[in-house]
C-alpha cells in the first residue's frame, strides 16, 4: 500500500495550484492504489478542508452525480501523471572501502543503499580544510534559494548561512579540488557546479528541501536549460562541529555528523531520470560552534 511521501506532498500541492478538482486527484491517488479513505482525507488537507465535514459533502455529490449522466471526459485525465517508485540502480560511485580519487585515497565509512548515500573519511587533509576556510571567510554573503516560480535566487528564513562560489578551476587549488570530487563522483569534471563554501554560525541551520530542481515548478526551467538536472551532491565538512549540525536525512531517519575533512554523497536521479524523494535532506541547527562545508553538485551534461 503506498504512503503519502514527500514525491505524493509535491504531487499534491502542484496539482492544487494548478485548479484540478478534489475528485479528480482521489480518483488519481485510488488508481496509483490508495484505499479511497486515505486517498480522500490526502486530498482534503492539501486543500486545507476537514476531512469528516468534506466526506458529507461528497457523499452527497455521489448521490446526485449518480444520477446524472456521466460526461464524455473527466477531469482525472487531466492530473499529471502519478508519482512513479524511484528505480534504484547501480551508484556510479566505485566499490570498495578505499577510493582512489585523483591523488588521495578516500575510504568509505558506510554505504546506504535506499537512498543512495556514502559517508566518507579523508576526503581533505586538516591543511586543505582549513585552507579553504581561510581563502573564503573575508569573501562571504547571505546564502541563497532557487524561487520555484521565477528561478531567481532569494534570501530567505529556512537557509541561515553565509557563502561563496568559486569558478570551477579557477586556479590550481581549486582544479585539484575539483578533479578529486569529480574522481570520487566518478562524474565528469566538466559536469560540475563550481565549489560553494558555506558558513552556519551557532543556530545556523537549513530547514528539509531537495538538491535537484522540482520539474513540475515553472522556476527550475531557467536553471536546467543549461547542463540540465542535478544528479548528485558531495557535502565535504570543512571542521569538527562541536555541537549539532548533522546532515539530516528525515524521510529516511539517517543523519551524518560534520567531521573535518569528510563528507556525505547522495544521488538522487537514476538512469531513468527519475528524482528521488528520499534524499530530502537539510542541515540541522549548530548548537555549539560553528559549521563549514563545501558542496558540490553534479549535473546530466557539461554545466558552464
């Protein structure tokens, strides 16, 4: 029986925006093989209706629609499609317990196959780390989000950090950074974002959201017209935390501390290109300290 995940909540809210009516998404949600009671009580509160008031109100539209004829179309042709069960195939990401990424070897702390997530050691010496802190921390600015309607970038409450991009090899440093993640990743280096360092002072945090673009939102067009979707993020932590910020996972109940010099890699898109809702992930508040991390995300095609 399937459950109303993060893929069903985004279904549902896009398709409230986009006027269907009530009936027609149960109809949808029955037909993906949702008993019509949980199908029904989803609908209503995504349309912020009680969920006994409004099945009277049904039971009563029934009784009439029953005896009329019935139209040519309904409306239930006219939802998007249902959310398909992500596909998990092979990660792109090479066996073993020690990686050899361009001219360090990386080893493996644990593998987690549903999502597909890596957590790693040694991804970057103490001198890299604090290398890239140094080289950063005059340079930084209020963090920003993707606006799912316009695509802009907007500062707001859910992301409280500081931050910076860099050029992708921009100079030797850097290059080497991103030939090495770009090794790890086992994805091309030309299909990478450039390195983006982030800051959280204490209370710092970044609420739950996906790395991949939402396709059903107008805004992720303008930023996968060029390399297209994201397919997976490395988060390296530059420094020990001395209190919270994990990397939290909640659709799967999995959280990973921040320890200097190693990282989290997660995948989200298969070679279906289907997004997966498992990999909601946020960052949760600094209770002590401070936190930096440095991301890279990865692209489909050759990005800049």
């Amino acid at each position: 029986m399937p459950v109303v995940d993060a893929s069903w909540e985004t279904w549902l809210s896009s398709n409230v925006a986009r006027g269907c009516s009530i009936d027609s998404m149960i109809d949808a949600m029955v037909q993906a093989g949702f008993a019509t009671e949980a199908a029904r009580a989803a609908v209503h509160k995504a349309f912020g209706r009680d969920p006994a008031e409004a099945a009277e109100a049904a039971e009563a539209v029934e009784a009439v629609e029953a005896a009329a004829p019935a139209p040519a179309a309904t409306e239930a042709a006219l939802v998007k499609a249902a959310p398909q069960t992500y596909q998990y195939d092979e990660s792109p990401v090479a066996r073993g317990n020690v990686i050899r990424a361009h001219d360090r070897d990386v080893h493996v702390l644990m593998r987690c196959e549903r999502p597909q997530v890596i957590v790693f050691a040694d991804v970057l010496s103490p001198d890299e780390c604090n290398e890239m802190i140094e080289r950063s921390r005059h340079r930084l600015k209020r963090s920003t989000t993707v606006n799912p309607v316009t695509g802009k970038e907007d500062v707001i409450r859910n992301r409280t950090s500081e931050g910076i991009w860099y050029q992708r090899g921009e100079d030797a440093f850097i290059e080497q950074m991103d030939r090495r993640i770009s090794s790890l990743m086992n994805w091309p280096v030309e299909n990478g974002e450039g390195l983006q360092i982030l800051h959280y002072g204490t209370s710092g945090e970044y609420r739950p959201h996906f790395d991949y673009f939402p396709p059903d939102q107008a805004g992720s067009a303008v930023h996968t017209a060029q390399g297209g979707q994201r397919v997976a993020t490395l988060v390296i932590y530059l420094n020990d935390v001395a209190d919270g910020g994990e990397t939290i996972f909640p659709e799967a109940g999995m959280s990973v501390a921040a320890k200097q010099g190693g990282a989290v890699y997660f995948r989200y898109m298969n070679g279906q290109r289907q997004l997966d809702p498992l990999t909601l992930h946020g960052g949760a508040p600094v209770r002590g300290g401070d936190k930096w991390i440095m991301t890279k995300w990865m692209r489909e095609r050759a990005y800049g």
